[in-house]
C-alpha cells in the first residue's frame, strides 16, 4: 500500500567523492556514504528526513535549482559562501536582476536569492523564502 509518509529528493553527481566534500566540507552538512547501492551518500537535513545523491557517469546538471536553503540573512549567508569559496554570482544572461555578490533583491515579486553550484554544475539556492513556501 502506498503512504506518503517517509518521502526523500535525490539528484546525481558524476564525482561523488567530490560531491561529499562539498556538501560536508564546504556546506558543512551531514553526510553518510553507502559503499552499497553505486556508493552515493545521503544528506541529513536540519529538521529531519534526507536527500539521496548517487553517481552518474553520464551525469548532466540540472536546468533548474534543485535545493533550496531557507535563510533569515540572504546577505549575511551570501557572504559566508563567498568565504568558503562558493561562487554565488551564477546567471548574468539572464542576470534575474542580481547584484554584484548574486543576490536578486525580489525580482519580480519573488523572494531575495542567490544561486550557486555544487561540483557536479547542480543548481542550488539560498533565499530568504516567504512563509507560504517553506509551509511554515
């Protein structure tokens, strides 16, 4: 019978070694690595449940952010990413109205963000979400 109720997300990487150190070196994040099922990993997220990242030699990135971190300080976070090396001034065309860190201040309506890439070219994003998209 299906429930919905042990949900996860996954995505691929080519290089999962490289992949690991990023979200657990760089990201800071939890990281468990499975030498079973093609050695991927998980990533534990903060208030439970986790994401699944398995290699894929023909691996391609997505078009499309595929996480999203919800921050209080867009700002404050941006800067500490560029600290850490990530670059987070990703989209010049189009440039999604960023400023010269990355950050789009509310184009178009939407919430203040950043985008930046794991190893692999994945997009990922920090952003001051709104309420109503984080379910909170």
């Amino acid at each position: 019978m299906f429930t919905p109720d042990k949900p996860f997300s996954s995505f691929a990487v080519p290089d999962v070694d490289a992949a690991v150190r990023f979200y657990r070196d760089t990201l800071g994040m939890t990281v468990s690595v499975y030498e079973e099922m093609g050695g991927g990993f998980t990533i534990a997220l903060p208030q439970g449940g986790h994401i699944f990242v398995y290699p894929k030699e023909d691996h391609e990135p997505a078009v499309f952010t595929i996480l999203n971190f919800d921050v209080d300080d867009v700002e404050a976070a941006v800067d500490d990413l560029n600290w850490r090396g990530v670059v987070t001034k990703i989209y010049t065309d189009p440039d999604y109205g960023t400023d010269e860190k990355g950050i789009s201040r509310g184009f178009e309506g939407g919430p203040d963000i950043a985008w930046f890439r794991d190893p692999a070219g994945n997009v990922i994003a920090v952003g001051r979400m709104s309420p109503d998209m984080t379910g909170e």
